[in-house]
C-alpha cells in the first residue's frame, strides 16, 4: 500500500463517518484524516469520487457550495435540515466527540 492510498482510505472513512444533516470542511476532513495540510487534495478526491461517499456534506471553510453539482448539493443538503442562504450552507457543522 503505498502513502496515496493511505490518504485516500483514511478521507473515505472519515467522511463515511458524516451524519445526515453533519457538514465538514475540507480542511476538517483532512485534519481528521490526519493531514492538516490536504484540504485541497480531499477536494480532488471527491471531485473523482462516486455516490458511494457523501460529497455533499463538505463545504469550503466559508460555508460556500462545490462549483460542480451545485444544484444537486443544494438538493441534498436541504433534505437534510441543511438551509442554504446566498450559496453557503447554514449550520450543521461538524461536532466534536
């Protein structure tokens, strides 16, 4: 196994952990996958992922939207208990456990 694919499961079981109506930031994903420094290569990650993981309950660290599949996240995230108001989720932040 090399160190990629170390990152790639340890983003894929934290964001697997992410409850209905829970959001995460990028940057809290990767600090909870143990790399504080990768938000951007968790995007990149989800950007090639499937339906298998929840991508829609990760934001920026300003609440704002994925470019891609807006609509679709928007969606999802309201059928959540998510509100969204001017393109950035509203609440549901990750809790600490």
């Amino acid at each position: 196994m090399n160190r990629t694919d170390d990152f790639e499961g340890r983003v894929k079981r934290v964001l697997k952990g992410l409850r209905p109506g829970e959001l995460a930031t990028y940057g809290e994903i990767a600090e909870e996958a143990g790399s504080p420094h990768a938000a951007r290569a968790v995007g990149n990650l989800l950007s090639k992922s499937g339906e298998d993981l929840p991508w829609w309950r990760v934001v920026r660290a300003d609440g704002s939207l994925a470019a891609r599949h807006r609509n679709e996240q928007v969606q999802r995230l309201e059928s959540e208990g998510i509100r969204i108001k001017d393109g950035r989720a509203i609440g549901g932040g990750r809790r600490a456990d």
